[in-house]
C-alpha cells in the first residue's frame, strides 16, 4: 500500500524514468473492477492525455500525481504503478495502461480497490487528495516540533498512539504499515492512550516519525512493499506480518500481533509501553 516512503520514492523514480516522454496511447478500465475507481468514462483518459508529455511526479502522503499537460494524473493508496520497458512482458489483468513514445509502459492494476483520476487539482474535491495535498509531510521543514505538538493539542488525550498517528489524516500517508516500526522506536504500545504518555516522551515520538520516515524513504521504501520496477524497497521492516514469532531487534522478545482499529498490530511486549 502506498504509504509516505513509497510515493516519495516512485514519484522520483519517475521523474528518473518517463518525464518528459511522450503519450502515444492509454487504456482505461482494461479490466472490470468492482473497486477501481476512475474520471468519467474509459474514453476520457485517452482524449486527454494522448499526445500530451509527462510532467513532473510528486508523491503527496498516500497519493503518486504526475503532470500531463493542464492535468494531473493521480494514483491512490491501492493502486500499483509499474514500469514495463519497451518489450517487456505486460500482465494480462490491469485497469490502465499508459504506452509512451519508446514503447514502454506504464500499468495500474488495483488489488482491493484503488483510484486513478485525471483532475485539475483545483477543481478536484475529494478530502483525501486535497488534504494530502495542503498538510505538511515530515521530513519537509513545516514539520517541526511546533507543528506536531499542535496536532497532539488538538487531539483528545482518550486517542490511542495508533488513533493519533495514523486515523483522520492528521498525518496524510503515515499509515498502518510505517506505523509499527515508529511506535517500536518511540517505545510506545500501538493501544497506549496519548495522555498517558508524560510530555518528556513527545519530542522522542516526533523524532521517531521524523526518522523512521526519513531512513524508510532514502531506502527506497519498505521490503514489505515494492517500487516502480517491482523490486522491494530495502528498508528492512522491524515489524511486520513477516517478522510475528520472530525476535524484537532490540530485546530478543518475541514479536506478537493483534487485531486493533479495523487493522493488525505488531509489538514487542517487552519495548513497548502499554
């Protein structure tokens, strides 16, 4: 799932790989979806983005935009993006494919459900894309200290760490996957409420999101995850499906899971303070 290390890291890839070349061709809705959601009709890709060169690509929180002429093409968490070079072997299932001049490809395919608009980021409403958009990410200098003190003010010290950091997009794609290797850092259980935690331990949580993230993106992602070409990032995730039964990194205590917020968590019940 696209979370903050993922679009940061195929944005650059792309704008490595594609921008700049120019659309020879684009096929929408290739196939049926029940949970893919696209701009109109099928038709509406191709008469607006053939013939136009890609733009620069930017990764906002859980969201991958790239330019295309007056337009951004904006691919949502759920949505794989991948990069076929000329010749390569194309799935047989997708939902769009993007063919440029060289012959190489771009290809959405959507596992659970996925979007993939083409807007004019100005006229697009939808709450997710806007405030992906508007809200600082970390590891940009608007995240300071100050700023993620702010949004622990304005939360309600009943909010579980999990709540606070990765619901209501007070934190646009720190999701629940980045998510348990911060709290394994911070020392914090995923279920701790947030006015339990006393105010000395905040500035340890804010620079447990600040680097994580940080080492996560210059990894080119996560290992659970992968980039452009389909290759796992290289950041070794401390906690994850892969790593339940295994030993905590720092302790050697076994790695538990539990089902928490309409997702799994990862712990170490040693590390972590509940």
């Amino acid at each position: 799932m696209l979370e903050i290390p993922e679009s940061l890291t195929i944005a650059a890839q792309l704008n490595e790989t594609v921008k700049g070349k120019e659309i020879r061709r684009v096929e929408a809705a290739h196939t049926k979806h029940s949970f893919a959601w696209y701009s109109g009709e099928p038709e509406f890709y191709a008469e607006n983005m053939e013939g136009k060169r890609l733009g620069e690509a930017t990764g906002w929180g859980s969201y991958l935009e790239i330019t295309v002429g007056d337009y951004r093409f904006a691919v949502g968490d759920g949505t794989n993006l991948r990069f076929y070079a000329p010749g390569e072997k194309l799935p047989q299932r997708y939902q769009i494919r993007i063919e440029l001049e060289d012959g190489s490809s771009l290809i959405c395919t959507v596992q659970m459900y996925g979007s993939m608009f083409l807007v004019h980021p100005e006229q697009y409403d939808n709450f997710y894309y806007q405030v992906a958009r508007e809200k600082p990410m970390p590891g940009t200098r608007a995240f300071d200290y100050a700023y993620f003190r702010e949004l622990r003010q304005q939360a309600s010290g009943t909010l579980s760490m999990k709540a606070f950091l990765a619901t209501e997009q007070r934190i646009p794609g720190l999701g629940n996957g980045v998510l348990q290797d911060i709290l394994l850092r911070a020392g914090l259980h995923p279920k701790k409420k947030m006015g339990t935690v006393p105010e000395s331990r905040w500035k340890q949580v804010y620079e447990a999101v600040a680097d994580t993230l940080r080492k996560m993106t210059a990894s080119g992602g996560r290992n659970t995850e992968k980039d452009l070409f389909g290759r796992p990032g290289g950041y070794a995730v401390m906690l994850s499906r892969h790593t339940v039964g295994s030993g905590c990194p720092y302790c050697g205590a076994i790695i538990r899971k539990a089902s928490y917020l309409g997702g799994t968590v990862y712990f170490c019940p040693n590390c972590q303070e509940m």
